[in-house]
C-alpha cells in the first residue's frame, strides 16, 4: 500500500527551498534514507523515507519551495513493511490500555500497612525506555525523590524516582528490560504507616498544594525563561559547534543562541523570545538532547514561568537536562559506582557520558554542589588519564615529544588567530596518517595528447548537456579501472586483528580546494557510471564543496583518492596517504614534451602522476603495476573496453 511522503515540523521555518532529489521513481530505500535535501535560512536538512519500500512518485523539483505537511511523494512498502506498521498502528492502543490496571493497584497496595507500589510514571512520549542502570537494592532506606532506577529513551537518559521515603522492600526489573508508563517495578514501605495510604486516596488535595512551590521560582525571576533545546529531526542528541552569544547579550526573538551540528546538518538554535541572556550553561564540544536547558533569558514581557505548576507528573524528566547547568539539579541521589563501590553524586547525562569513556564515578572528585560530579569533572579526568598515558608511552611509540615555540614577537610584530573547524580536523587527521603509515611514492608520466584531443573534441556536446567534461572524469574512471585489476589497493588495513578488509565496492574521493581548506567529497560507485555522469557528478560535489553543503555521507566511504594540482601547477609532489585508505595518487600540471617515436622527437601532451601508498599493504612491484595500468589507461582510452 503506497504512503504519503510529507514535509515534517520545519523548526519554525514556514517553507523551505528543494536543493537536491536524492532518489527517483522506482528506487528501493530503507527507513531514514535521505529522500530529498531541503532548505531554510537557516539549515539544509534531510528528508527521510519515512519507511524501507519502493519510491512511486515524485512531484517535486529542485528549486521548489515547500511547507509543513506538504506531500512530495509515495512510497510502496513490501509485505514485511506492511505487517510491520500494523502492528505498530495496534501497538499505542495496547500501551494506553496497559497502565490502567497497575495504577489501579496503586491505592490499594497503598493501603496495606504503608507498603506503596513504585509506578513508572509518564514517560514524555516514549512508549517504552530501557533500564540502564539501578541505583538502589532491596532494604536501602530511601528519601522522597532518591533515584531508584536509570531508564533511558531515544532521547535522554532519566532517573525514576522513590515517590516517598521508606525501606525498599521489592524490585522486580532488571538491567536491560524495557518498562513502559503505568508498569509497577518494586513496592516501597513507607515509614509512616498508613499516611501514604491517605496521600494515595486523596490525590486531588496532594496536586494543588504542590503547585504553588512549583510554580513559586518562576515567578520570582521577573520574565526569566529557559531556552530549551527544540525537536532535532529525529537525531539523539547532538554537537555544539559555534555559541553565538554570551551572558549579558541582548537578542531579539529568533536571533541565533547556538550552532549545532549532526550528522545530517549544522543548525541554529534561535531565541525563544526577545531579551537579556541571562546565562548559557554549555560550551562548545558539549553535546545536547531535546529538551535541555541550555540557558536562561530575561524577557521584558515578565510572563513565561506558569509552565511548572501544569507539570507536576514530568518531575521524573528533570534530570535529563544538560549537566553544564548545576544549579538547575541542586540535589541528587547518591548512587553506587560500579567498579569503586564508592557513594557519588551525579546525574544520568554525566553518567552516560562517564559509561562511554569507560570513566569510573567513583574515582572522579566532583566540583559541584555536596561534591557532585559535573560532565566538566569527568571530562577533566579523562584528560587527564590520557595525558598520563602519552607522557609514559615509549619514545618508541607515538609518545614524540613537542616542538617547543619561541616568542615570534621578540622578532617583529605578529598576530594569532584560531584554527579553523576543518584546519583542525585536517591537520590532525595529516599528521595521524603520516605518523602511522609507512609512506613511498611512485611516479609516472603519461601520454594524454588523444585524450586531450578527444575530451576538446566532445565541447559542442557537454554546453548542450550542461555539463564539462573535465579530465577527472577521465582520471577517476581509469582508476576504477586499475582498482578492479589491482583489487590489493582497494582494502584496508586493521592492524588490531591482523586482518586485511577487501572491499567489492569503488568509491573514489576527489580532493577539492575551497577558501575554507581541503575538502574530500565521494563519488560513489564510479565503475558502473560513464563518463558524462562521472564529470556531472564531480561538478555538484564540487560545487556543493565550495557553498559548505556537504554532508557528513558524502565525504565517507572512499577507497581510493584523487588529488589534482593540475590547475595550478608544478611538475611532481608526494601526496598523504588518507589513512584508512592505502593509496592516493596526485596529479600535477600537464606539458608539452619532445618524445622519441623512433625515429624522430615528437611534441607530446605530458601528464605527471604521483602514487603515494601504504607499504605494509603494497610492495613497489605492485605500485608499478599500478600505474603501468593508469598510463595504458590515459594513453589510449580503449584499454577502457577491455
């Protein structure tokens, strides 16, 4: 049955700008393939399929402008994919009707010598979370609001907490179930006897006297609102790139807070309304969900804070706010650690992070509040551990020491700027592949006076087709070539398993020069593409190179890259390795040269290519090979039809 494919919440945006058709008619893609690239004043963003089927209709085109609920086309599931949506359809009615019986229990539980059920409460949307931690055994004494469980969504990580204080008397859930909203998870036996029976039997009066309190920080802030983190577009959390503005700043409403970035698009966070910033609470690096707090504006309206007092049952989702802002969590529960046995304090977010660093809490001496440990706090442990594990790593390994600056200054005068994002991750990435890989470069010349003469031949045709048949087109597709008869350059190494990766696939990335630096978009599958389709091809990605579309995908993948110096000039150069591919070849500026036919010099079209290559995967043999493959290749393009 074929579905609709509709232009999801566009963040606030009221249309947005088609700048790419990813698929056409008659595609088969999985669930979350980009269907088409759309955007905004803001961001370019993806569109998913919003299931894995075959694409029937398309019924827009690149430069159309499109808005929330739009339909641009439909997609037909298989069989599989239908039996899976409908029992998806039936599965929220069958999650809507299972809580009811457990919160039933709840009163009359209650009721039976201060023993009270512990009930998950509403899970902010999620039909089921998954335990990931438990934070208190049978017989602990519990205060009110202690964590007992750590459950965790697509979305955030969130501690479920004691509903009164007492002696934990039964847990029945363990690490890695998934609970859902109503299900009861263990009894608590409250020292008060029957007092929280009467709580439970009259939860009307227990509402409103907690309003008040909840509601009475908001109103004393004078207009002070938080600026939470929107809808991320089905992403689970992302990366904060660029802060726009500092403590203090006034904004008008809109105005961008933040820059962040997934893997599918780098977006601003606007203000939620005009005013004063009052206080950002994450810095760059950090990474944030839906929902955060990430800071605080004064408005001058004076009127946003009776939000709290309607909220009293999403308590439990409090914690999932960024760890960069204390004073929003002034108290914890004290939680066990899991390699120490050491009592700590810390949140779920600083505890998940702590988890994929491998971080031990209970070794960590936390800043905040009683000793509470913040993300900062982890962070700085790690840091530190590796510092100590770089300083005692054998000269004979990477532990080389650093080259000591002098003052330039003391010379004449100087300035210092930042290191660029992408300055950043090239020189670090540079300086990895040259320190791992062992480097020998192979050069070559080749005779490419009939290619010439064939690419210029074929002019008249590309301005009809709008397109410039380049000599990357040619190169990329001579060297899909000799990758299929040379399939050693087409793997890569993993030196933890000794084991060598043989890829099936060919995706070549061709090296291209913006203001900004080096960029290495991919083109994929360049063995089954022609010529035409390869120079059409090379010269979107350029382009979107040059405007900074690219995405995360288009720059993952390669086998093998191209690196061409031929507009610009020189006769040979050594390219790196661009590790964990095992070659790349460099292409330098073209020349006319005499060569000798035999009986006399000719003038021939010369063209200088550098093989540079990864010798633990390639001997100098096969590197000759290689390009004795790439020569035959460009002196006489019918060694292609072979």
């Amino acid at each position: 049955m074929a579905e609709d494919i509709r232009v999801p919440d566009l963040g606030g945006s009221e249309s947005v700008e088609v700048i790419e058709i990813s698929v056409k008619v008659g595609d088969t893609v999985a669930e979350e393939d980009p269907i088409l690239v759309l955007e905004s004043d803001k961001a370019s963003v993806e569109l998913p399929a919003p299931k894995g089927g075959k694409i029937t209709a398309l019924n827009v085109s690149v430069g159309d402008s499109l808005s929330e609920g739009d339909v641009v086309g439909q997609i037909e599931a298989g069989e599989g994919e239908s039996a899976d949506s409908a029992a998806e359809e039936d599965a929220p009615a069958k999650a809507e009707a299972e809580p009811a019986p457990a919160q039933e229990e709840a009163p009359a539980q209650s009721s039976g010598g201060g023993v009270e059920d512990i009930v998950v409460p509403d899970l902010g949307g999620a039909d089921s979370v998954e335990v990931i931690e438990i934070s208190a055994k049978v017989g602990d004494s519990l205060e009110a609001e202690d964590a007992i469980l750590v459950v965790e969504s697509d979305k955030a990580s969130v501690e479920l907490p004691a509903p009164a204080g007492g002696t934990l008397k039964a847990l029945s859930v363990s690490v890695g179930d998934s609970i859902s909203e109503g299900d009861v998870i263990g009894q608590i036996e409250t020292a008060g006897g029957s007092a929280p029976a009467a709580a439970e039997s009259a939860p009307a009066a227990e509402k409103p006297a907690e309003a008040p309190a909840a509601s009475a920080p908001a109103a004393s802030g004078g207009g002070s609102e938080d600026i939470v983190v929107p809808d991320l577009g089905g992403a689970d959390s992302v990366e904060v790139i660029e802060i726009s503005v500092a403590a203090g700043d006034d904004v008008a409403e809109e105005d961008p807070i933040l820059v962040v970035e997934s893997d599918k698009a780098s977006v601003e966070l606007p203000a939620p309304a005009a005013g004063k910033v009052k206080a950002i609470s994450v810095s760059v690096g950090d990474r944030i969900s839906e929902g955060d707090v990430v800071g605080q504006i004064e408005t001058s309206g004076g009127a946003a804070a009776p939000a709290p007092a309607a909220q009293p049952e999403s308590r439990p989702a409090a914690p999932a706010k960024s760890e960069s802002a204390p004073a929003s969590q002034p108290t914890a529960a004290a939680e066990p650690a899991a390699k120490s046995g050491k009592k700590v304090h810390a949140g779920p977010a600083v505890r998940r992070l702590a988890r994929e660093l491998g971080a031990d809490l209970g070794r960590i001496q936390g800043s905040g509040p009683k000793n509470r440990i913040l993300k900062e706090d982890v962070e700085k442990y790690i840091k530190q551990a590796l510092a100590k594990v770089q300083q005692d790593a054998s000269p004979a390994g990477a532990g080389l020491p650093a080259v000591k600056l002098p003052d330039f200054s003391q010379f004449g005068e100087i300035e210092r700027q930042s290191m660029s994002r992408l300055m950043k991750l090239t020189a670090d990435s540079m300086q990895r592949s040259w320190l791992n890989v062992p480097h020998v470069t192979q050069f070559e010349e080749a005779d490419i006076t009939e290619m010439e003469d064939f690419r210029k031949s074929k002019k008249a045709e590309g301005e009809k087709r709008g397109v410039k048949l380049t000599p990357m087109a040619f190169l990329l597709k001579i060297c899909a070539k000799a990758l299929a008869e040379h399939p050693n350059f087409n793997v890569s190494l993993d030196m933890e398993k000794k084991e060598v990766i043989q890829k099936r696939y060919i995706h070549i990335g061709i090296a291209v020069d913006t203001p900004d630096g080096l960029v290495v978009p991919v083109i994929r599958n360049v063995d089954q593409k022609g010529l035409w389709e390869l120079a059409e091809e090379c010269q979107v990605m350029a382009q979107k190179a040059r405007d900074k579309k690219l995405g995360p995908k288009d720059m993952q993948g390669a086998c093998f890259t191209i690196t061409s110096l031929g507009g610009i000039g020189g006769t040979a150069f050594t390219p790196i390795v661009n590790t964990p591919e095992v070659a790349i070849l460099g292409v330098s500026k073209s020349k006319m040269a005499p060569v000798w036919d035999g009986s006399a010099f000719q003038p021939r079209l010369m063209l200088p290519l550098s093989l540079s290559y990864d010798h633990r995967a390639i001997n100098g043999a096969d590197a000759a090979r290689f390009t004795n493959t790439l020569r035959a290749g460009l002196e006489d393009l019918r060694h292609l039809l072979l």
